[in-house]
C-alpha cells in the first residue's frame, strides 16, 4: 500500500488540528480550575462553571520559547445576585495574569 503526497498532507494537517484541538481542551481545563480557586480564595462564586477563550495570540515566554496566550472569560457573582466578568491568561499550561472586575463585597 502506498501513500501520495496529496493523501500524506492531508494525514498530517488532521495529526496537527487534532493535537492543538486537545491542547486546547487540556489548557481550558486548566484554566478553569484555577478561576475557581481564584474565585475561592477571593470569596467569590464561579457561575456556570465554565470559562471561554477570547482570545489567542503567540508570545515568547520567559524561557525565550514562543507559546500561545490563550485568554479565557469567566462569570462570577459576589452576592447570588449580579454577574460580573474575569479574566485568565494561561501561556502555554502556565497561568500568567488573572483579574476579576470590580464588585460588591
């Protein structure tokens, strides 16, 4: 059995899509569980359990590699009764910057 070139690109671009598909799925995981102990530490709850990407960019870390800055979006409420946004910077596995915006305590 023999393979074209044609048939080999294809084979490659799908190995490449699903490896970044799981990493990302591995980085929003991630992500996630550190806004919730965020949202802990901070007294604060985490609505919806879950977080979304906003957006992607390419930086070069502190060990002078390029890594996706993947930025996330989250809800949380101070009293049950409002919502309010945060923000998590995740460079490559690593959590970079995390903020929540300003609420009621």
């Amino acid at each position: 059995m023999y393979i074209d070139l044609g048939s080999f690109s294809w084979l490659i671009l799908l190995f490449v899509i699903g490896g970044y598909w799981w990493r990302a799925r591995e980085v929003k995981e991630l992500a996630l569980k550190a806004a919730r102990a965020h949202c802990e530490q901070m007294n604060v709850q985490l609505l919806d359990y879950s977080t979304y990407q906003q957006r992607l960019r390419i930086k070069r870390g502190s060990d002078g590699k390029l890594h996706l800055l993947r930025t996330f979006q989250f809800e949380f409420s101070s009293m049950g009764e409002d919502r309010y946004l945060g923000k998590i910077e995740m460079l490559g596995k690593r959590m970079q910057h995390i903020e929540l915006a300003p609420h009621r305590i």
